[in-house]
C-alpha cells in the first residue's frame, strides 16, 4: 500500500491546492467540495485519509459547524485506525452529512486515478 500512498499523492495534493485557493477566494462550499475529493482520491493512504480529514475538521472549525467538527473527530479516529485494514467505503466524500459507512459510485475521473495509482 506504500506505492499506493506514493502514487496518489500528487492528486490528493491537487485537490488540496484547489481547496486553498478556494478558501483564498472564499469560496467556502468549492474549498470544502476540494476536499471532499482529496478524501475520495485518498482514501486508501492511512496518511492522506487521515491529513484530509483533519484538513475537513479545521473547515469545519473556521465555519463554525459543530457538527462537521464532531464528525471529523470521529472520523479521524477511524482513518488512522481503521484504513490499513482496508475499512474504508469506496467513493465516500468524507464529509459529516454522510454516513462515514456508506459507500458511494466513483466518478469516472476519480475510478481512473485511482486505477492508475494502484497500478504503477
């Protein structure tokens, strides 16, 4: 899963770029849509999984969303316990307003990335 992690990087942190130009922008809801796809492209990597959701947390924390904050406390735990085990629902945002069970269909983008990175 080490490759894994080191394949996926340069994604993850696009999308990490884009949610700080958005927030630069003040574009609260594309920032957070930004980070909703680092978590998607991420996921599989304990390290991204976990950084993106303590990068959702601080979100949650500058806009005041109590319950975005919790959630992201639960689900930090989660990624840095539950990830390398392969516990993780595929295509998941990541965010609070869903379940941090529930899985969900990759774009076709995202499936291909991802595709690549577990490939090389």
């Amino acid at each position: 899963m080490l490759a894994f992690s080191r394949n996926i990087r340069p994604y993850v942190d696009r999308e990490l770029s884009l949610a700080a130009d958005a927030r630069r922008a003040k574009q609260v809801a594309k920032e957070f849509e930004h980070l909703e796809n680092a978590h998607v492209l991420g996921q599989e990597s304990t390290y991204q999984h976990t950084k993106v959701h303590c990068l959702m947390l601080a979100w949650g924390l500058r806009q005041g969303k109590l319950g975005e904050v919790w959630g992201q406390l639960f689900r930090i735990i989660g990624a840095a316990s539950k990830t390398a085990l392969g516990l993780v629902p595929s295509g998941n945002t990541g965010g609070s307003n869903i379940s941090p069970f529930a899985t969900r269909s990759l774009s076709a983008e995202h499936s291909a990335i991802i595709a690549k990175a577990k490939r090389r």
